[in-house]
C-alpha cells in the first residue's frame, strides 16, 4: 500500500514490566511527506504572450534553500531581468509555491519548464518536477464587409497540444452564446494535427446594428 502525508505510525516498548499498551510507552509519529505539484501539467499558452507556471511546495517547515527553473535543461533563473520573472516564494503553513513568468519575446515555442528545489531540511539538493507548455498561433485577419448578408469570420489556431474549444467575444466585450442563434452561428470547427479553425457567422440583422469598425475576438476556452 502507498504511504500518504499525514499517516501516523507508532513507537511502543515491547516488555514484561508493560503488559499492556499506555501513553507511558506508546508514542505517535507523525509522517510528513516532500510533495512538488505544478497544475496543470500541460498548458496552452498563446504564442507572444506572457504566460505564468506555479509549483506547490508542500510537507516542508522551513524555507526552502533554493529554487531553480530551467527552460529545456537551461537555467533561467539567472536570466530573470530579460525574459524571465522568477519569484522564490515565501514559506507559511508547512508550503511554500514558487513562480516562473515567461514574457512574451521568448513564448514562441514548446518547451519543458522543469522546477528545481534544495532543502538542507530534507537533505536533498535537486529535487524537481515539470510543467509542458504547448505554444499555440492563431491567425485572425481582419475584414471589410457588406451588409444585407450574412458575413463568417474565421480563427485558425495552430500549435495545440489537444482540441480545445474556441469562444468569440463581441464587441461589447460579451462572450457570444451558442444560443443566441438570432446574431450569431457559431462552428467550433474540427481538431486536426494540432490546428483548428472556428468560425462565427454574423447574421444580417446583427451586421446592420453594428458600429464601424467593429472588434470581434476569438480566444482558446482552456
């Protein structure tokens, strides 16, 4: 069976003298467990963009000694003035999360983000665990159109890991529903190879209440 954080295990004399089990010679051990948690473990991020990973450091006491992030086995911990921010983190209630910003000059392709910690508390120098971050492209042109029919945009996002769902955003800022099939239709389009292309019909009706230029948004759902 596996051991879990937290599990007690016992400490008690085994003698003639004590016969029988009493708090003068059973003693409690609390087990305590290094854990090191990034979630998620994968993670679309939008090529250009800026983007933010989180590791979780649980079952410590204390600070920790150093934390270390390397991009592909190359450390960016010292390269943090560029293109990286990393933040150590502070320690509180037995945890301790430490952060690495990748800015968007260097968010251009996949990579394995990989955090390092040491611990003189649990005597380890390199322990780690990491983070995929799949770097994905949408291209989104814009158009001029006339009114009196109906006009489709069309988002094509390249790059994904796994197919994710699009959602259009109007130009009130609103999340377009699949509902409102009075304005709008909407196709998520078919994942294939890594690409997807979605597309958000704009009906008549809509077009004709419309202001120029008008600004529509499409953005992964993940």
């Amino acid at each position: 069976a596996s051991l879990f954080s937290e599990d007690v295990f016992k400490c008690k004399l085994k003698s003639s003298f004590y016969p029988n089990d009493s708090p003068e010679v059973v003693k409690d051990m609390v087990l305590t467990l290094l854990t090191l948690d990034i979630e998620p473990t994968n993670k679309e991020v939008e090529s250009g963009t800026d983007t933010t990973v989180s590791c979780v450091i649980s079952g410590i006491t204390q600070q920790l000694d150093a934390v270390v992030w390397r991009k592909d086995g190359a450390d960016v911990t010292s390269l943090s003035v560029s293109n990286y921010v990393v933040s150590a983190g502070t320690y509180g209630s037995n945890s301790q999360t430490t952060t690495l910003t990748v800015k968007a000059a260097v968010n251009t392709a996949d990579s394995t983000y990989t955090c390092f910690i040491a611990s003189s508390e649990w005597l380890i120098t390199n322990r780690q665990t990491n983070v995929l971050v799949n770097v994905f492209a949408v291209d989104f042109v814009d158009r001029t159109v006339a009114t009196g029919i109906d006009q489709s945009l069309t988002c094509t996002i390249s790059g994904l890991s796994q197919d994710t769902p699009v959602t259009w955003i109007d130009p009130d800022n609103n999340e377009i529903s699949d509902s409102d099939t009075n304005n709008y239709v909407i196709d998520q389009g078919t994942y294939v190879f890594g690409s997807k292309a979605s597309t958000l019909v704009i009906k008549q009706s809509k077009l004709e209440n419309l202001f120029s230029p008008s600004i529509f948004k499409c953005k992964l759902k993940s």
